[in-house]
C-alpha cells in the first residue's frame, strides 16, 4: 500500500486512521514540540497527557536522535 502524504505528513508514520477517527502516532506528537493535553492514544510525553510536557519519555526518544542523525535538527 502506498502511503498517503497530507500536509507533508505521512500515513502510517505520523498518522493512521481508526474507523473515522484520525490518530496521531508518536512521532507527529514529538515534532510538535510538547504535549497538548488530550489525552491522545500515543502521547510520547512525560507526565502523559499534561499540556505543554516537552520532556520525551525515554522509550520514544530513539524518534529525536533518528532525526538529528538525518540532519532535522
């Protein structure tokens, strides 16, 4: 399947969609920039689900140093 790309995101890596509803994967949520306080499914932040959390909890911060390798930052 080939992926979608909307808005320069792509489907399957930053999003996915669950019956109507469109999730957004962890990293969409760490090139953010910090935690909106939804609630959301795949919040990489610590404290989870608390708006503004900028700190990415350990798990997830292979997603920052992948970009930094690649020159994103």
């Amino acid at each position: 399947m080939q992926p979608h790309y909307r808005d320069g995101y792509i489907d399957g890596v930053h999003y996915y969609y669950d019956g109507s509803l469109l999730v957004f994967k962890e990293l969409f949520h760490i090139q953010r920039g910090q935690c909106c306080g939804n609630g959301c499914r795949h919040c990489p932040f610590e404290i989870k689900h608390k708006k503004g959390s900028v700190v990415v909890s350990e798990e997830f911060r292979k997603f920052i140093d992948k970009e930094i390798e690649n020159g994103s930052e």
